[in-house]
C-alpha cells in the first residue's frame, strides 16, 4: 500500500528537482555572465524552422503505411515470418521516406538561398 503512494512521489519530486536544479543554474551563469558584462544576444534562443513540419510526419507516415503493407504481403507470399516481415518494413520504409524528406528539404532550402 504504502510503494503505491512512495513510488509516484519520489519520481514526480526526482524530474521536479532536476528540473529546479537545471533552471536555478542556468538562471545564475546568466546572471554571472550579465555582471561580467556580456552581451544580452548570448541568451537569445534559436528560433526552430518548423515549417516543413507537417511534410515529414506525412512522410513518415506514408513510410509506415508503406511497410506495413510491404510487411503483409512478404508474410503472405513468403516463408518470412510475420514477427520479423512487419518490424523490419515499417522500420525500413519509415527510414527510406525520411531520408526522402531530409533531400527534399535539402533542395527547398538550396532553392531559396
């Protein structure tokens, strides 16, 4: 009775006190490097380029349909197992169509420049 309320516990106030730990560190190197007087830009993030977002999860989505199809027919029409046909396809094709997205935004981002 008593591990069902310990164990949540001690993981939530564990991630909370690395998340503590983490900020209050960060918050003094900053504020050490202020005095120092560094430049303000230092603590500016990176804003993320999010907009061929939605093409690589359709693609990796594509790639899994792909493989599960891939992955029924080669245990339908082969000895191959349907444990090891459906794992290895997904795997496979998901990869193949995300290395497909990788060259794709590697051509848009040549284009534009």
């Amino acid at each position: 009775m008593a591990e069902a309320i310990l164990i949540p516990l001690i993981v939530f106030s564990s991630i909370f006190g690395i998340f503590y730990v983490w900020i209050s560190t960060r918050n003094k190197e900053r504020m050490a490097l202020i005095e120092k007087g560094a430049d303000a830009s230092l603590f500016a993030t990176k804003k993320r380029n999010f907009t061929n977002l939605t093409l690589k999860f359709g693609m990796l989505a594509v790639g899994i349909g792909t493989g599960i199809l891939v992955g029924s027919l080669l245990s339908s029409y082969t000895a191959l197992d349907e444990d090891v046909a459906f794992p290895s396809m997904i795997f496979l094709f998901g990869g193949l169509f995300l290395v497909g997205n990788a060259f794709i935004e590697k051509k848009d981002k040549a284009d534009t420049q």
